[in-house]
C-alpha cells in the first residue's frame, strides 16, 4: 500500500510549483530590470493598447499562479500525510513557496509606503 501511494505523489507535483513560482521569479525580475523600468519603454508603449493588455495578463498570471501554487503546495502536504511520508521530502518547494510570499508581502508594503509618501 505505501508504495502505490508514493507512485500516486510522483514528482509531477513539486516540479510545477517550481516551475510556477520560477516564472514568477523571472517576471518580477524582468520588471524590476532596467527592461521594466525604462522610462522611454514606457512612454513608447503608453498609448498601445497591446502594451495594456499584456501588463494586465502579467498582473493575472502572477495572482493566478501565486494561487495555483499555493493550492498545489497543499495538494502536496495533504497526499503526502495521507500516504504517511516524510514532509521534509518537499522542504525546497516550501522556502520556495514561503520565499515568494514574503516578496510579494514586502513588495506590496513597499507599494504602499510610496503612496503614503505623497
């Protein structure tokens, strides 16, 4: 039994929430890149409506995926008790996971720091 429910679990699981919170990564790097805070960038792209339609997705994606992941981590906490594994096998996705919630936290408090600046 406990090995048919460790076949269950698989690494498919683990392997997209990295994928998900690397995308994560990788866009909040590009914005935060001299790409992303370019100001000619900016005024180029202000008036397209292309450039509006592909920072909302940005925004979606990011909610979505921070969501997705999330909900996975869980799906991977709940098989893993109910197959009673060791919880320390998904202790990288967790930091991952946990890391890319304190970013979001601080980003989010930086954003509001600025707006109560004036």
């Amino acid at each position: 039994m406990g090995t048919a429910n460790s076949h269950s679990i698989g690494r498919r699981d683990p392997t997209l929430l990295r994928v998900l919170i690397g995308i994560n990564f990788a866009i909040l790097l590009i914005m935060i890149s001299p790409v992303g805070t370019s100001r000619e960038f900016y005024k180029a792209t202000r008036n397209s409506a292309f450039a509006d339609e592909v920072f909302r997705s940005i925004q979606v994606w990011v909610v979505a995926s921070t969501l997705i992941a999330t909900i996975l981590f869980g799906r991977i906490l709940w098989k893993l008790r109910r197959a009673a594994l060791a919880i320390a096998a998904v202790r990288f996705e967790a930091i991952l996971l946990l890391a890319w919630w304190l970013t979001l936290l601080l980003l989010g408090a930086y954003g509001f720091m600025l707006g109560m600046g004036g």
